[in-house]
C-alpha cells in the first residue's frame, strides 16, 4: 500500500484493487482514510464475500465486484 498511495488520501479519492483477495489492499487504504472510495474485483466468490466483510467491518464506503478485471466479465 505504502508503494502505491500517499499516506494521507483525500476524501475524494478512489482506491481500486483489480484482484482484491481477501481485501488486504483495500483494509490499508481504509486505515489511511476511511472516508474514500473502495473499489475491489475478484473472480472467486469466497474472496469477494471476504473483502465485503472485512470492509463492512471497517464501515468504509466499498465497492466489491465478482468479476474479471482483464476480460471485464461479471
């Protein structure tokens, strides 16, 4: 997260993680300002209700996809 966001994001900001996992990338973003948006696409349906939870937990405005980021398939 340190390589690809400034410490300090901006309310207005929009965090994407084209193969979000379980959303590890996206919780850093959260704990950098929980205020901005979050956007995560996976094509496992496990991980894509892993990364909502750990982002519903952290009451934190996100968008999670169940798609492929190459193909742009949902």
């Amino acid at each position: 997260a340190a390589m690809t966001m400034p410490d300090r994001l901006p309310d207005e900001a929009m965090v994407t993680d084209p193969a979000c996992g379980s959303g590890r990338m996206l919780i850093a973003g959260i704990r950098r300002n929980r205020f901005a948006t979050f956007v995560g696409v996976d094509t496992d349906l496990a991980c894509v209700h892993m990364t909502a939870l750990n982002c519903l937990v952290r009451n934190a405005n996100t968008y999670v996809i169940h798609g492929n980021s190459l193909s742009l398939e949902t």
